[in-house]
C-alpha cells in the first residue's frame, strides 16, 4: 500500500470534522501539541534527511517534542493555545465591518505508547472573545477517540469516534443574513474500518455515521428560524479493493452507498431532503517517480432527492498529488467533487468543485512556512446560485523549544456569486502562542 504523508493524514483529520456547507467550521489546529513518534529509533532516524516518500512535515524534530506526563501505558499532552485576530469583516458581509478577536484554547491529549495497535482519547475546547462584537463570541468543544488495531499481518481494525459542540461560520449558505449570532449545532461522529490482506490483495469496509443538531437561529430585531428542518441522521458505508502492483505502486476500485434522513418530512419550505446515492470509482496509489506521490480515483455518482428537488449525477473525482521537491520544500495538489446538503428553498444540494496548492517550507529547522491556495465552485442544483469562492494565505510557526511555540497565519477569502447580498472579501491577520508539556 502506498505510504501517505502526515500532512495528508493531518488535513483529512480536520476535514472530517465539518463540510463545506457548514463552512469548514473545525477545531483550532494551534493547539495540537509536537507529539513524538511511537518508536524512538524511528523518530530520530527521520530526524535527520527524509527517506523517499517523506515530506517536510514527516520529518521529526525530537528537539521541539512535548514529553508528556505518564499514565499507566499512555502519555498526556497537556496544550494551551492563545491567538489575537484582526479581521476586517467579521459578518462575511458585502459592506465589511471590522473587529478583533482573543482565542483560547486549551487541549488534553492522551495516547497510548505502543509500537504497533494505538489508542488515543481526546478533548478540546475553542473560546472566541471578540472586542466589539460580543454577540459573535462563543466557544466551541470536541471530545473523542481513535484508535488501530492489528488483527494479523497486513490486516487491521480501526475506528474514531467524537462529539463536536460548535457553531455554523458566517461564511454557511444556509445561515441567514438576518442572523443575530451564528448558529449553535452538535455533531455526533463515529465510523470503523476493517482491512484484510491476502498476500497483494486487499479487502476493506468502512462504515460511518454522522448526526447533526441544530438551534434555532436568532434574528436581529427579534424572532427566529426554527432550524428543525436541518436535524439529519448521515450514513456511509464503503467497499473496497486494492491489488498491489509493486512496492508503492496500487490499484484499487471502491463502492460507496450513502443515505441523509432528515427528522421532518418536510422543512420550512415545504420540501422532503432526505436521499440517497452511490459513487462507484477506480483508482491508483503509487510513487510516480521518487519525488512525487500521488492518489487520485475517477468514476461516477448519482444523489437521488424527492421531485421536486434535483437529482445530482456525473463525474466522481479525487486527486492528492505531493510533490518532494528538495529536502525542504513540499508541495501538494488536491483536488475534488462532492455533493454537499443544504436548505436553501427550491436546491436540492451543493455540488462543490474545489482545487488547492499548498507548500510546507522548512526555512530553518524550527521555522516553518505553509502558502496554500484554494478554488471552489458550488453550484446550487435546481436554482439559478453559483458561489465561487477563492481563498489563499501563509502561515508561519515558529517552534522555540519543546514547551513553547509561536504562529502567525493571514488568510485571505472572497466569494463571487450571483445571490443578492452575498459577495464579501475578507482579510484575517493571526498571531498566537502555545504552550505544551
């Protein structure tokens, strides 16, 4: 099988964590502390020139670890971060109103020391202060689990499970402009995946599930919107195959089923979003030369809705390609397709075609630069709305020792579309501070 990168892995964490219509709303990623790896022989051999397949964010830095604090046959990191944010138009609005903003977070994790299974218990909380704005403030809390297990060799059982308290960003279609504050939902997340290897053969099967809980929204001058209509049960499940060509080089075909159900027959609209649809797709996993890696599968989707909302159908995509272009200098491409729920009257779903670029820079040992760039365009089936949204920025971390370290992050964000009232550029300056053990 092909070997993923932990910047792969770490994106893919905090992506399953939202969905683009709820605005990529997810846990503040400063407070996760410098971890070391499970065996310290390995750790430090990957300290030194990376190995093929490795990026600059694989490489360890023992120097910059956070300890931890023993229990039993686990370690936990306790973390602290605090930011200040400028940002120049906090509503996500056509005519920008400014304002600042303090964030705490504190985080405790707890992971287990062995060398091959892994378990790891989690808990995390997100405070957003902001000057002038109070109604804006509000915090948001996770907490969770994951782990692997080896059944024999090449085969494993793993699985993740959280729940997450938070709140829909401003930038959500489906959040009212009217809107008072943003609105508070939960999700419950859980999903296991099983693999089995028989010899170059590979047999996998996940399942997962998501529930989402809305509040109602507040409006200003009063009232509110009754978000019931939004509460939805989320199934998954996944077939897949995978044959291994060579060392780093495989092929793989995958089945996906999945099925929203919405508590209420109807929402305020008066239209039933509950469906149901598949994607079938085939694909490749391999090292295309000794400096790039790539993952990338093409095939078909269908999402069936209640008429009158629209069916979705056609092209099903995925790419992640990493390029390692010198020892300090990686680059990634990524690129998608998915069908995203919303509410707004008379869509059925978002299709959601989005391309980024991002780089991790080691300008020194213990100073990292992270540009990236992303492009997407949601097309609103079954009425006249297209958003495209273009956003771009550079982070900066800085690690001082293993108990400190600082960041500085500007993000940059524009939406073009043809709904009234909806087009905004943002500007967001970050700097901020963490501290681990």
């Amino acid at each position: 099988m092909s070997r993923f990168p932990i910047t792969l892995l770490a994106v893919t964490a905090l992506c399953a964590l939202t969905t683009p219509a709820l605005a990529q709303n997810s846990v503040s990623p400063y407070a996760m502390a410098q971890v070391p790896k499970q065996n310290p022989q390995t750790e430090q051999l990957e300290s030194g020139a990376l190995l093929e397949g490795m990026g600059v964010m694989d490489r360890t830095r023992p120097e910059y670890n956070a300890a931890g604090i023993p229990v039993g046959g686990f370690r936990l990191y306790p973390t602290l971060a605090t930011g200040f944010s400028a940002d120049d138009n906090i509503f996500r609005a056509t005519d920008a109103t400014s304002d600042t903003f303090w964030t705490l977070s504190p985080r405790l994790d707890l992971r287990s020391g062995w060398l091959n299974d892994s378990l790891q218990l989690y808990t995390q909380l997100d405070h957003y202060a902001y000057d002038d704005h109070g109604t804006e403030s509000h915090t948001n809390w996770i907490v969770g689990g994951a782990g692997k297990f080896g059944i024999a060799q090449g085969s494993y059982l793993s699985g993740d499970a959280y729940y997450y308290d938070t709140h829909e960003s401003r930038i959500s279609p489906d959040l009212s402009e009217a809107a008072l504050s943003p609105t508070r939902y939960r999700r419950a997340h859980a999903d296991t995946t099983g693999l089995v290897t028989f010899n170059r053969l590979s047999l996998s099967a996940a399942f997962d599930y998501d529930r989402y809980d809305f509040d109602d929204t507040k409006l200003i001058g009063g009232g509110f919107i009754d978000n019931g209509g939004r509460n939805r049960n989320v199934y998954e499940a996944t077939g897949k195959a995978s044959y291994e060509l060579a060392p780093n080089q495989t092929i793989f075909a995958q089945f996906i089923y999945d099925k929203r159900d919405f508590d209420r027959l109807l929402d305020r609209n008066g239209e039933d979003r509950t469906s149901d649809g598949y994607r079938i797709d085939a694909g490749a996993a391999m090292m295309v030369t000794p400096l790039v890696q790539a993952t990338a599968y093409v095939g078909y989707l269908q999402q069936n809705y209640v008429a009158p909302l629209k069916d979705a159908s056609g092209l099903d995509f995925s790419a992640q390609i990493d390029w390692f272009a010198t020892q300090l200098i990686t680059a990634h491409l990524t690129a998608s397709r998915t069908i995203e729920d919303t509410t707004i009257a008379g869509a059925s779903s978002v299709d959601v075609r989005a391309v980024g670029v991002s780089a991790d820079y080691e300008l020194l040992r213990n100073l990292i630069l992270q540009p990236h760039f992303q492009y997407s365009d949601n097309k609103f089936d079954g009425v006249m709305r297209d958003d495209k949204i273009t956003s771009a920025g550079l982070e900066a971390r800085y690690l001082m020792n293993e108990y400190l370290s600082a960041y500085a992050d500007y993000d940059y964000q524009r939406r073009a579309t043809d709904a009234p009232g909806r087009r905004f550029i943002d500007n967001l300056f970050t700097i901020g501070l963490r501290g681990q053990y």
